[in-house]
C-alpha cells in the first residue's frame, strides 16, 4: 500500500477535499516493526502529495489490529508511536466492532514485561 504511489496520491486528495475531523493509520499488528515504516511512508506520503498552498495534513492517531495474536511484536507500537507522536486510539482484540478496544498502556507493557 504504502508503495503505491497512486493510491497515496488519491488517500491525499480525498483528506485535502473532505477535510476530516480525524486521520487515522489502520494497521496490523502482527508484521511488527514493518508497521512503523508502512506509517511512516503513510505519514510522509501525505505530506508529499498534498495540494500546494496547503497546510499538509498528517495523521491524527493510529488504530492496531489483531492485537489479540501477537506477542513480543507489541513492542513496535512504542515504536510507532514515538516516530510520530501520535496516539494509539484503539487497539481491536478480536473479530468483531466489539473488540475495538481504546488503548490501555498497563495491557501493553506487561504483555511485553511477561
């Protein structure tokens, strides 16, 4: 995705037209510290393709998938949120919009303390 220049030519135009409350990165949990790079070119990329005369818009926060499966690749979301600083808002913990939780520090750091 994040190579797609393209798609992250269209991702920039659709946030320049539509102005939204919030922009959020959707990523995966499980590929570890690939997520901070797919952010980060994410990020940049919309910085790069914005229109001219523009104040760029970057992402607001970040939401984590799959955080139900993972283990020691919980650490890239320090990882994540330190290249950006920008929060996690939710982390999903499952299958279903039920298991879109809101981000809780203790769960993270003692899953990656234990």
């Amino acid at each position: 995705m994040q190579d797609n220049e393209p798609l992250m030519k269209a991702l920039a135009k659709l946030v320049h037209i539509n102005a939204p409350d919030l922009v959020l990165f959707v990523g995966e949990a499980l590929v570890g510290n690939d997520a901070t790079d797919q952010l980060t070119k994410f990020n940049q990329a919309l910085i790069d393709y914005s229109y001219q005369g523009s104040n760029p818009r970057t992402i607001d926060g970040i939401i984590l998938s799959k955080c139900d499966t993972v283990d020691d690749k919980i650490g890239a979301s320090i990882s994540m949120v330190y290249s950006t600083g920008k929060p996690i808002v939710f982390m999903g913990i499952g299958e279903k919009y039920p298991n879109l939780k809101k981000m809780n520090i203790n769960t993270v750091i003692n899953s990656l303390l234990s």
